[in-house]
C-alpha cells in the first residue's frame, strides 16, 4: 500500500555551504593532491631502486658466471675482458644461437 503525503519523509535540501567552507573543502583538496604526488614519487622512487637492485643482482651473478668459465678472466683489464666476450660473440655459431633466441621469443 503506498504512503500517504504525510506518512512520507519530508526531503530537505541539503545546507549550502558557505564561502569559508567551500575555500577550506578546496584547500583539503589541494593538501590531498599533494600527499598522492609524494607517495607516487616515494613509490617512483622505490621501484627505481628495486631494479638498480635487481640489475646489480643480475650483473654479479653473470660476472661470475664469465669468471667461472674462463678463469684467466680474473687478471685481465675490463678492456681485454670485454675485447674476448665480444670476439667470442661475434662467432657465427653464436650470432645463429642468439638470432634463433630471438625468433623463438626467447629474448627479453
């Protein structure tokens, strides 16, 4: 059965705010954007470290790993170290070996 007029809630406008009011709602706006940009920056920032992290990570381990198989690797410089992986490289069965990795999807 449907309410008669006076059985039904009165609805009242909501109060107006006032000068004051809004200006202070505006700058509790403004305080609230600012806060977002500092934890979006403290998270930018986080996560920029996490993968230096990881790459550091990345690159011990693979150096390690050169060391590893060639042991001579300890007593050269970074320039005769680097002038051997890149002779090693540019061998054609390893441009074969990378150029199929890389139609496989393989590669990152």
């Amino acid at each position: 059965m449907p309410m008669s007029r006076k059985e039904r809630p009165t609805m009242t406008k909501p109060k107006e705010k006032t000068r004051e009011e809004l200006q202070a709602e505006i700058e509790d706006g403004k305080k609230k954007i600012r806060q977002f940009e500092n934890r979006e920056k403290m998270l930018r920032q986080k996560l920029s470290k996490e993968e230096r992290r990881t790459r550091s990570h990345r690159l011990i381990v693979r150096g390690a790993v050169f060391e590893s198989i060639v042991p001579e690797a300890k007593n050269m410089t970074d320039e005769e170290a680097a002038a051997l992986l890149r002779f090693a490289l540019t061998s054609e069965p390893v441009q074969e070996y990378l150029k199929k990795r890389a139609e496989n999807g393989d590669a990152e």
